[in-house]
C-alpha cells in the first residue's frame, strides 16, 4: 500500500522535476501593459513548458538598454519593439535571422527584407489625433484637419506629443515630418508647431490619455489608445491628419547568443502565427499577415493607405543625427524623466 507520505514526496519529485523542466524566456517589450497578459496566456497555453518574464518600457528606453547590453545580453526575444529600432539593433549584429513557420503570409512591406529576416512583423500603428470635443468646445478651438493646421497661434500651449528619443511614436511622427516634407522643411514645421506643445511626453499613449482627460485639448498619438478610450466613453474625435500619417511596424526578434534558442524560436514562430494575428486584431486595424485584420468603425476604410512610404533603413541609419538634433531644439519642453 502507498503511504500518504511517500505520496507527498512522489508529488514534490514531480512539481520539481516539472518546475525543472520549464524555460523561462526574458522578453524585452513596448507593448502596451494590458495587452501583455492575453498574449503571453495565449503563447503559454501552446507551450506549457516555457514561460515568459517580461521586460517593459518605452521604444526608446528598450532600445538603448539592448544596446547597453549588447556585449553581455539579458533579452532572449523581442517581441513588440519598432521596426525600425529592431532594424538598429541588426545593424549592431545584436540579431540572429529567423524564418519563423509562417513567414510566406507577412507582407514584404511588413518584415526586413533580409532571407532570413533578421525581424517579422506583428502589427501596424500610426500616427493619429486624439481632439477632446468637450475642451475645444469650452476652449473654442477649431477642428483641425491637417499636420500643418496645428501650427496656428490658436492652438498654443494647446497640444501635447511623444518625446521621440523615449517614444517610438514619437519617433515615427518626427521620421514621417522629414521623409515626408523634406529635411529642411520638415525641421521648419517642427519649430512652428514647437511653439503650440505644451509638453513633450515620454510615453506614445499618454497624450491621448491626456486628451481624454481633458489635460490637453489636442494629444498626437496613436490609433490603439485613441479607439480604446473613445470606447471607454471619452469625449474623443479621432482625426487623421490629411498630409498622411507617420507609422511604425510592431516586430518580433531573436537576441544573437541566447542560450534558449530552441525556445525563442517557438515564441518567434508564434508571433507571426494566426493565432497570434487574431490577438493583434483586437488592438490594430492593419496586420502583417494581410487579409487578417477586422475594420474598426471608429477608423476609415482605407486607413492602410493612409500611411505614408516609410523609409525604415533612412530612419534608423539616421535616428541618431535626427535625434541629436530634435534635442537641441525643442528638449527644453519635454516632461521630467521619472526617478
């Protein structure tokens, strides 16, 4: 007969041999925090035996600390960083190329054109408006349509953006200005809408929330935070400016030297899978997998080809240059960096 406690000591043996067994991957991400949790269950839940330990900030504070760790590495995957800083770090040799199983579905727009790609795309967002009706209402500001609207005397002080040294949304409007109007003219409309911000955030999705709050009556941001808020009941009217809009690709990549490498490539084919692609849907009107996305009614039908063309090897040879200079003129607006 089994007695009760060498049944306690069998079942110790198992958990630990089980708790053994698991692969705990380091994961350095700029999703947003709440898409984090669906994400990972859905990963986990495909693969028990690996587990996933976060690494969550900003484009730009994920990017530098890659960078800093580049001879001694502590990420084993990305997943959820900007194109156009995977496209950095690759530069850096700091990624190790990888055909996940479904690489035939991504757009080529919407991977490193690289065989094998050095990075695979998730998800698109772009550059978006978030007006507070009520605060322009009270405030009596007009509508604006336009990049270059922005710019008038009436809406000084008025209208917060992303810092794009910390932001990569902040980095893809900056990008987008420059590739868009030109060098010259782009830093040109840069200094007039200077003198309308109010502050230079360090996050991507807080000057919608801002906006919605009523903090500001005009947040530059993106879609993602605009449509959920507008959802949640803010009193939001998501504008697309009418020059085109700035964008970035969310991408997946493997870190060069991970010990883990079979398990980061299971979480690699996972992110370009459809099982993920119906994740990414609830939060993105454009996938990398075409054919995939559902329309969201608070966006336009061709929101897709609203997006302007992106240059992502221009902008992240050239993120450093841009960077220095965006600093030295307009850093003095920017908010305190948290302690």
């Amino acid at each position: 007969m089994f007695k009760p406690a060498a049944l306690a000591v069998s079942l110790c043996l198992a958990l630990a041999s089980h708790a053994q067994a698991d692969t705990e991957l380091t994961v350095y991400t700029a999703l947003e925090v709440e898409q984090l949790k669906p994400y990972q269950a859905a990963f986990e839940q495909q693969h028990p035996d690996i587990r996933i330990k976060w690494g969550r900030d900003s484009t730009g504070i994920v990017t530098a600390k890659l960078l800093a760790e580049k001879d001694r590495p502590q990420a084993d995957v990305v997943w959820g960083l900007a194109g156009s800083s995977l496209a950095i770090l690759d530069h850096q040799g700091l990624l190790l190329p990888y055909a996940p199983a479904n690489l035939a579905q991504i757009g080529p727009r919407y991977r490193d054109p690289a065989n094998p790609p050095a990075w695979v795309g998730m998800d698109v967002w772009a550059a978006t408006l978030c007006f507070n009706t009520v605060e322009a209402q009270k405030q009596g500001l007009p509508r604006p349509t336009s990049w270059a609207d922005l710019t008038k005397p009436i809406y000084r002080g008025k209208i917060v953006m992303p810092n794009p040294a910390s932001s990569g949304t902040g980095y893809l409007d900056v990008s987008a200005w420059l590739q868009t109007f030109g060098e010259a003219q782009g830093w040109a409309y840069m200094d007039q809408l200077h003198q309308n911000i109010g502050q230079y955030t360090h996050s991507g999705s807080k000057p919608c929330k801002q906006a919605a709050a009523g903090e500001f009556p005009i947040g530059i941001s993106f879609e993602y935070p605009a449509v959920q808020l507008k959802r949640k009941g803010a009193p939001l009217e998501i504008i697309l400016p009418s020059e085109g809009l700035g964008w970035e690709i969310e991408a997946s990549a493997i870190i060069k030297g991970t010990a883990k490498l079979d398990a980061a490539r299971k979480l690699a084919d996972f992110a370009s899978s459809p099982t993920a692609m119906a994740l990414y849907r609830n939060n993105f009107a454009v996938l990398a997998q075409p054919g995939l996305a559902a329309r969201f009614e608070d966006l336009p039908a061709d929101y897709e080809q609203r997006l302007v063309k992106n240059d992502f090897a221009w902008a992240s040879q050239n993120r450093d240059r841009i960077l220095a200079e965006w600093r030295k003129r307009y850093d003095g607006k920017s908010e305190p960096v948290a302690q």
